[in-house]
C-alpha cells in the first residue's frame, strides 16, 4: 500500500482556491461542523494527491471512516450537477491540476 505524506501547503492552496470559486471564508473549511465546503476540499485532498483518510480526517476534524462516505457522496454530485463539475474543474485548473476530472461511468 502506497501513501502519500500529507502536505500542509498543498492543503492550503486547495483551500484558497475553493474559497475563491465558491465566495466562502476559510472559517467555513476548517471550523468544527461539517460544511459542504469541507467536504470538498476533502474531496479534492482525496482525489487530487491521493492522500490517507487518516490524515485528512485529522486535519479537517472528521473521523477517518467518514472520509470515503464524503468522498463517494460529493463524487455522485461531481457525476449528476453539471454546475458542480465545472467548479471543481475551475478550482483543479487554479491548484495547477492541468487534467479535469472525470470519472468512468458517467
């Protein structure tokens, strides 16, 4: 099993950029409740660098085994909300993520 250090400055970078695409505060990301925009860093922190649940869970203060349950639920909405797919398009090319995401069975 191959993992990946987390990287705080990467992390950061992902979160500036979701915080301009989607006009939020950083507070809205690192705050104690889950938002929606928590789980899209997460998300991209997932499926961009391939980090651990673990260490993203602990950095964002979820509980590891609710990472992959994030990660499938905002991959389901990447797939189905056409706006969705566009801003996280849009937030991968400001992180210098040349490639979109897509995903095969769409």
């Amino acid at each position: 099993m191959n993992t990946t250090t987390f990287n705080l400055e990467k992390a950061k970078i992902i979160e500036d950029a979701v915080c301009v695409e989607f006009g939020c505060s950083i507070y809205e990301i690192v705050c104690f409740k889950n938002t929606f925009l928590k789980k899209v860093v997460v998300f991209l922190l997932s499926k961009v660098h391939g980090y651990n649940k673990r260490n993203i869970g602990h950095k964002y203060q979820i509980t590891y085994l609710y990472v992959p349950t994030v990660v499938a639920e905002l991959e389901w909405q990447f797939k189905n909300v056409q706006a969705f797919q566009v801003s996280i398009n849009n937030v991968c090319k400001k992180i210098g993520y040349e490639q979109d995401l897509d995903f095969a069975g769409r």
